[in-house]
C-alpha cells in the first residue's frame, strides 16, 4: 500500500512517498529557495573552454550555468558524431542558447544545464528533438510495454521524443493523445519566449511541490494522503 505524508512548518513544505510503510520519495520545498531544476532559460554564452569541451553560460544567476558538450550534442545516439567536435564548432561567446536547468546551483558551482529539454506532463514527458519514444522501466508487463510504445509512435510527429512515465500504465491513447497535445501547446509557447525575449531570462518553471504532487506522485495506488495543515489540504485537494 502506497501512503503519501506531507507536512508544513514555517512556510516549509516535506512531502514522504511510502509503499509498505518504506520511504521510496522524499521531496522539500523551503520558501528562502527557489527551485532551479526543470527552468529553462535564455542565456547567453560567457566563456568556451577548449580543454573541458564545455562552455560557461550566462542564465541570470549569481554564478555562470556549466554547459559541457555531451549536452550541446544531439540527445539520440544515433544522430551524434562518431567523433566529438571541439566545443568552439558548437558555442561561440556572445552566442544566444536555450537551456534547461538539470542540477541546482550549489556551493561555489553554478547550475548544471542542457540543451536535452525534456518538459514532463501526467503521462508523458515531452522531448522536442530527441527523435525516440521509450517506456518507464518500472512498467513491468511487456504486453503493455509493447502498447505504450506502439500507442507513442503513432502520436510522436517528426523529431518529437516521448517518454511514457510509470503512470500512463493502463492509459488510453486518447488520455495520452491530450496530455501530448498539452505539452506540445506548452513547448510552443516556450519556443515564441525564446524567439521574442532577451538573455539572459527564465522563461518556463516547472510547477512547485503541491502541484508536482498532484501531477507526478498521487495516483490511484496510493490510497492515503495524510496531511498536516488545513490549508494545504484545502490547496492539494483542489489541485487533484
């Protein structure tokens, strides 16, 4: 049995996923911290370093965000280089790029970013470019492995990439035809931030701790939610 406990003090957010009483999640929310992870940006490039194969990038935080190259080429294998380019063939200073936060700042260390956008949806995680659709490994029936991805292949269009989450098990292709066409709504929005703003700016955040929730954790296998403050309740009762 999957229990999902969230507690509030000061302002803080904790949230523990449990199945057969073991943690198996854990995620915090504290209001001095803004989330970084999942926020894409338009930075501008600062300094290219030929001996790292990587680039520092400029996204609007206190320190420059680190690019390295394995994450400037394209994300499907198939597609990249038998041999890696010097970096300088990929970035130039002063060169615009959009990047997607995918390790906080932390210390000293700027931010991690990619060029690898992955958006994540109810069902779905949506990859422009990526060209490949792949299904959770924590889906175990190969019956259903083999239809989510025959249903993915078939809504995919062009270099569009899909990963179908542990989730969508059991989804219909309509469930999973809306929740694409949400995300494809949604990159498109990102796409004309990043045509008509100037860097550095974050122009897309992933959702915060109640709704990430609503959106990834509580699904119908877990069949308690314990929850310690009313208004919390009230927002994540609504959310669902």
């Amino acid at each position: 049995m999957k229990q999902l406990i969230v507690s509030c003090e000061a302002a803080s957010l904790q949230a523990a996923l449990l199945e057969d009483r073991k943690l198996v999640e854990y995620e915090a929310q504290h209001p001095s911290e803004t989330q970084r992870a999942g926020s894409i940006y338009i930075g501008r490039v600062v300094n290219v370093l030929p001996g790292m194969q990587a680039a520092f990038v400029d996204i609007g935080l206190d320190k420059n965000a680190f690019l390295y190259i394995d994450d400037v080429l394209p994300v499907n294998m198939q597609k990249q280089p038998k041999t890696k380019p010097p970096i300088g063939d990929l970035l130039q200073q002063g060169q615009r790029v959009l990047v997607q936060v995918v390790k906080e700042p932390e210390g000293s260390k700027g931010a991690r970013v990619t060029t690898h956008y992955s958006i994540p949806g109810r069902w779905l995680v949506y990859m422009p470019g990526a060209g490949y659709t792949a299904v959770s490994r924590k889906i175990e029936a190969e019956e259903e492995k083999v239809r989510l991805k025959q249903v993915a292949d078939s809504l995919r269009c062009g270099e569009e990439g899909l990963i179908l989450r542990t989730v969508s098990e059991g989804r219909s292709e309509e469930e999973l035809r809306r929740d694409l066409l949400d995300l494809r709504e949604l990159w498109t929005v990102i796409e004309q931030r990043a045509e008509a703003g100037a860097a550095p700016a974050c122009i897309y955040q992933d959702l915060e701790l109640l709704p990430r929730l609503a959106r990834d954790v509580i699904t119908e296998n877990v069949l308690e939610i314990w929850v310690d403050d009313e208004a919390v309740r009230a927002e994540l009762q609504g959310l669902l």
